[in-house]
C-alpha cells in the first residue's frame, strides 16, 4: 500500500473507533455464510481475504416492494444503491466510488444473474431485469478480487435464483401504497423427478412520486435443473423484461429542488421524455465432476434487447450536422460463453486449490438517432420521432483468461493468487453519411493484464486478519466513445483507467451472536475517465491524470436476544483528484479552458453513508422493526460548485406471518421517510444544464402479503 497520508490516517482512526460497537460480516447471515464470487469455488465468507456479503432473498422480496434492488443493499457498507425513483433509468449503483459518473445505466460494476452477465463488455450494465421474486440471494464482492472479472470490475454483484426443493409450493403476492404504486407476483418451485424449478412472474405499475414519473414494468424469471447421474448437472435459465413506457422527470436544479421536490423539470413535460424497453435471454449451464478433486462447467447464453428513449434536446441543438437527435433507439443481440476447469487438492491440514477459465463474450447494436421534433410549416410538434440523424452497428467483443489459487501453506497462512488477461475490442460502421456528415467508422481495442493476490492469517478461530492487493482497468463504454472533443466522429483516443487497489481487513466472530466485519482500502487510478464537456445533449469524455480513493467500512450484525437483532453499516470515503486536469465548456471542445484542481471531491461520492436497524420478531407471528440512513453532501460536478446537501431518514416496518401446516401467509406494512424530510435520492453527475438532483419521496406508505402454499 503507498504511504499513509494524514486523511487516509483520519480514514482509519474512523474505523478503529467503530471497533467498539462491532460491524457486520454477510448482511442477514451468518459470517459461515458459503460464498462462490470471490474464489469461483464454495467457500466459507469467513475464510476469503476480501471483502464479501452474502443478503438473503427474503431481504428483497419479503416485506418490500420487490422491485428495485436498492432495498435490501442499504446494509452493505462500501456499497451505495441510491433509488433514482425514475424508472427511465436504472438504480444508481456505485462500489467504493465506482460508478457514481454514469447518468443512466449502471458503469464501474459487474453485474451478475446467475452466471450470466448483465453488464456488456465494454462495461455498460443494466440490472432493470433482476428477479427479486425469485432471489436465493445476492453477493456483493468489494476490493481487489473485484479485478478478477475484468472490465470495470470496481466491485461485482452476482443474484442467484433459488433451487427448486421439497415440498413444492405456488407462491405470490400483493403490494400497494403511495403515488398509485402496486405490484403482484406469481409463482411455484418443486422437485419433480431428475429436475427442480423455480417460475416467477412480476406486474409492476406505479404514477410515481413525482411529475411525470408513471411507469409499468413485466418480468419473468424461470430455472430449471437437471440432475443428469452423480456427475452431471445442466441448469437452464430464462428472463424476459418488459417495460412498455416509463416517463422521465429528469434532474432538478437547485432552485427547483428547494421550491417543489415532486415536480419534473418543464423539458420533461414539454418533449414528454420516455423510455421504453424490453429484453429476452437465456442461458445454459452444463456442471461436470471429473473426479472428487476436480470438475468443469461450460455457461453458454444469448439475449436481445430494445430500447426507444425520447430525451430533452432543444431542437436548436439538434440544427448542427454531426448531431445525433434527440430519439435513441437501440437493437442489440449479445451472447457468450464461458469454460472453468477447478481442482481441489492437499489435505485437511493443507489445501490448495485451481481454477482456470476462458470466457468469451460479444455484442452487436444497432444504434438510431433521430430528431425528437417534427416541423409541418410554421408548426413544431416536440416528443415525436422526426428525421434520421444516426445510424451505425457498433460491434465489441471481450475474450478473457483466468488462472487463480488458493493455497493453505502454514497452520495460521492461506494465500490466494489470481490473473487475468483481458482483450476487448471496438467497432462501429457508420451507415449515416452526408455531404455535411462524414463516414465515423473506426475501430479500437484494449488490452489488460489484472494480477491479484491476498494473504489471511487466522489469529485464532474467531479472529481473521487479512491484506489484499490487485490491479484493475475499465475502459469507455460506446456512450462515452461517441463523441470527439471536436463535435465529430467516435472518440477512440480514450485510454482506459487503470487502478491499483489494497486493503487491509479484520473478520470477527464476538461470541455465538455478533458477526463484525472492518476494513480500510486504497485505490489509486490513472486516466481517470472523466467529462470534458456536456452541451446540447452530448457529453465528450476525456483521461484524467491521477486520482484517489481512500476509505473504511464497518459492518456489524448481533442477535441482542432471542428476538431482537441489530445492524450496523458505516463508510467512510475520501476520494479526490490527485492531479489538476483541463476541461472545457461547450460544444465542439475546441479549447481547455476549465481547470479542475488537484484537491476537488469525485463529484456523486458522499463521504459519510451511515445504516442502522434494529428488528424484533421470528419466523411466525408478529415482527417489526426500524431503521435510519445517513448520507453526508454529495458534490454533483467536478468543479464543486454545487453539492447535494446531507440528509438522515428513518422508516417502520411491521406485520404478522400466519404459519399453517400448509399454508403461509406474510403480511406487512411499511412507512418510510416517517418525517416527511426533503432529500436528494440520486444526482446526475456533471448534467449540462444544472439539473443535477433528481428528488426522493416523501412520507409513503406500503402495505401487502404473501401466500405460500405447499403441496
């Protein structure tokens, strides 16, 4: 780790005074919790030297909403999922300050369902698809491991859907509440022969908190498994998302925000700004036991996906000749696959392990602009589709290999080694070529070698301390390759950013009820990629020199007594520009005239995000609970003119399960944001026209069940 500089020391006194209190290793389990993310191989959370929680799916789908990811992560320290509440766009998702630059979309994260991935190669992910209703649970990875999964690897986040099993059950539910909100689910699960299942289908439909924010949304999710003799297993998995309008309120400016948090900005209204999206894909998994040391898997999957997103473009802006318009309409088919040899070998008192994996993953888009306006004479009618302005197949593949171990070499010593070599490559061909705009066909690609390695001492049983370090890389995804600095043409003199990451952290076992969890990290980035500039509708990105993100995380979980368990989550982030850097205002980029000092906050990162919940009840009858959230100001551009100012909320749950021989029934009701406090949810980085806050609800209410009948 570089030297310890005096607030990265204030970092890690934060950590050490949280101490005390105890933090939480695997949110909602036990810190035993068997994990797969970090290693490839089942292994206990508590024996990985790396940063890993483990969250039920009952987290998600019991006494929610069941819809966005954000609400059963608020207990992960390190990690922020900050609910946009604006459908148009995914949840804001960013993994120790990886992540928080991306206006729509999820960057900086890998995204898992099952084995397939939700995040593109060239590092654009998308979790609007996940299946809570079906969630067995999900993995958040943090830290150097990350870099083992390549491409914008600053953390990794894998669902899994649940095995089918004994006895087989129908399941499904109601919920409704605030702003015309409901949803209802259906589903079964069993075993059936040689195969187990599991079927989930979701209706969601809500007006939405604020103006102009209604949005609809169908999935289902379906795994079936096979168990083909002792040695062989095939899992299949289908998804189908579909979201046939979801309306846009856009970000506020500060003016706005403080005059009425539930309005959408006039653009929206005015352009009536939408998205409509829909997805299929599939997958299969073929899992063979070679011998009782060693075994393979394939992983295959296909998918399509459409998207027609309708922007706030003035049309003025649109007049320009290389302008791409304000309509996005997007084809894309993507697929993959993926090959994993793991060997287990030693004995009880010294083991050692193997995985080696190729994995190869591709996607062809078909990218349409159009203007966002149709003028018939004097008249102009805003928010339809209008005249061609782009047309282009952009075209990346990723081909990576993989080679990691583990190995027990002392009583008290494991080390885990890992590399992986990544090659991903760029292409568009343009099809939209006039006398005013020339042909930007071109092609680029990106080579990465991530190293990896971590060593964990065991103190004693209930004590793990461990050390980790690693290199990661991420480069410009299509959205921030579209335009130069010029106004013209695919910007593929992007460099990628390449980070070295190390930590420090300690596991804990305080008696048989409290599970602590802490560490302190370091990540230091070269070309940072940052925003050049944002006029009109288009953003050019540029290379950074240096920047840093420091911190701490503590986690704690303790059953006080048999029916009450408290939760603590605490981060603590620093993360700054190390280098001054240029920018610019306008488009065309045709000067640097802005200087973005060494010192300024990476804007979308909060320094302080703070969690605490305290939950009383089992498994039947009544059950409660409450919890705080505390996140400080967040600046919102690079300049750090403007901040989102901090905010803490509190929410009360409560219910009563009915436990019947065969069947179950959950019911709950939740209100949250009990004082009806005015806060920012999410902030759009760097958004060219100042509207950089996009508003969280009120006082609201939900209330629902659950039916599981078992057969």
């Amino acid at each position: 780790m570089t030297s310890i500089t005096p607030a990265f020391a204030r970092v890690a006194l934060g950590v050490v005074l949280l101490t005390p209190l105890g933090v939480h290793a695997d949110t909602g389990t036990d810190a035993d919790t068997v994990v797969v993310t970090a290693t490839r191989l089942p292994e206990s959370s508590f024996e990985v030297p790396a940063s890993i929680d483990v969250i039920d799916g009952d987290r998600f789908h019991d006494d929610t909403l069941a819809v966005n990811l954000s609400e059963g992560l608020s207990g992960v320290a390190g990690l922020s999922a900050r609910d946009r509440q604006n459908y148009a766009q995914d949840t804001q998702i960013s993994v120790r300050g990886f992540g928080t630059r991306s206006s729509f979309g999820i960057r900086g994260v890998r995204l898992f369902t099952d084995d397939i991935p939700a995040t593109q190669p060239d590092g654009q992910g998308q979790i609007s698809h996940f299946s809570l209703a079906s969630a067995d649970r999900v993995e958040v990875l943090r830290g150097p491991f990350s870099a083992l999964y390549g491409n914008s690897s600053g953390g990794v986040i894998r669902i899994f859907t649940a095995d089918g099993h004994d006895p087989a059950s129908v399941y499904g539910g109601f919920a409704g509440g605030s702003f015309d909100t409901w949803r209802e689910n259906l589903g079964a699960q069993g075993k059936l022969g040689i195969a187990d299942y599991n079927l989930a289908y979701s209706n969601f439909q809500t007006e939405g908190f604020r103006d102009h924010s209604a949005a609809r949304r169908r999935s289902f999710n379906g795994k079936l498994d096979l168990q083909l003799g002792d040695a062989d297993r095939l899992s299949f998995v289908l998804n189908d998302f579909r979201s046939p309008e979801a309306l846009d309120p856009l970000g506020l400016t500060r003016a706005q925000f403080d005059a009425s948090p539930k309005q959408a900005a006039p653009q929206a209204e005015q352009f009536n700004t939408r998205k409509r999206a829909e997805q299929t894909q599939g997958g299969i998994t073929w899992s063979h036991r070679i011998s009782d040391a060693q075994s393979a898997e394939l992983i295959g999957y296909y998918g399509s996906r459409g998207i027609v997103q309708f922007l706030a473009i003035p049309a003025a802006a649109q007049k320009s000749p290389t302008h791409s318009g304000g309509v996005v309409d997007l084809g894309t088919d993507y697929g993959g696959s993926e090959a994993r040899w793991q060997y287990r070998g030693g004995n009880a008192e010294r083991p050692w392990s193997l995985v080696a994996g190729l994995s190869y993953d591709d996607l062809r888009q078909h990218r349409q602009g159009y203007e966002n306006f149709v003028t018939d004479g004097s008249d102009t009618e805003l928010g339809v589709r209008g005249a061609q302005r782009r047309d282009e197949i952009d075209t990346v593949y990723s081909l990576d290999q993989y080679l990691q171990g583990s190995w027990r070499f002392a009583e008290r010593w494991d080390a885990q080694l890992g590399v992986r070599h990544s090659h991903i490559a760029f292409k568009s061909d343009d099809h939209y070529v006039t006398s005013s705009n020339p042909d930007d066909s071109g092609r680029t690609h990106y080579d990465a070698t991530t190293p990896v390695a971590g060593l964990m001492y065991r103190a004693s049983e209930d004590v793990h301390l461990y050390a980790a370090y690693g290199r990661g890389f991420e480069t410009p995804t299509f959205a921030e390759l579209a335009y130069r600095p010029d106004g013209a043409g695919l910007n593929f003199d992007l460099d990628a950013a390449r980070s070295n990451n190390a930590e420090l952290g300690a596991k804990l076992r305080l008696g048989k009820a409290t599970r602590a969890q802490l560490a302190v990290f370091d990540t230091e980035t070269r070309h940072e990629l940052i925003v050049l500039s944002n006029s009109g509708g288009r953003t050019t990105y540029g290379n950074a020199g240096r920047t840093r993100r420091q911190g701490a995380e503590a986690e704690l979980s303790s059953q006080l007594a048999a029916s009450w368990r408290i939760e603590l989550a605490y981060t603590l982030l620093n993360a700054r520009v190390r280098e001054d850097y240029q920018a610019c205002s306008g488009m065309p980029c045709t000067s640097l005239n802005t200087t973005i000092p060494a010192g300024n906050r990476i804007p979308g990162i909060a320094e302080s995000n703070a969690y605490a919940a305290l939950r009383w009840g089992g498994d039947s009858g009544w059950h409660a609970g409450t919890d705080v959230r505390y996140l400080s100001r967040v600046a919102v551009n690079d300049g750090n003119s403007e901040s989102a100012p901090s905010y803490v909320i509190a929410g009360l749950d409560g219910g009563y399960v009915f436990d019947l021989p065969t069947v179950r029934v959950r019911t709950f009701v939740n209100l949250d944001n009990v004082l009806n406090r005015d806060y920012v949810g999410s902030v759009i980085v760097n958004d060219g026209n100042g509207r950089y806050y996009e508003p969280g609800p009120g006082l609201s209410v939900l209330a629902g069940f659950g039916v599981e009948w078992k057969y």
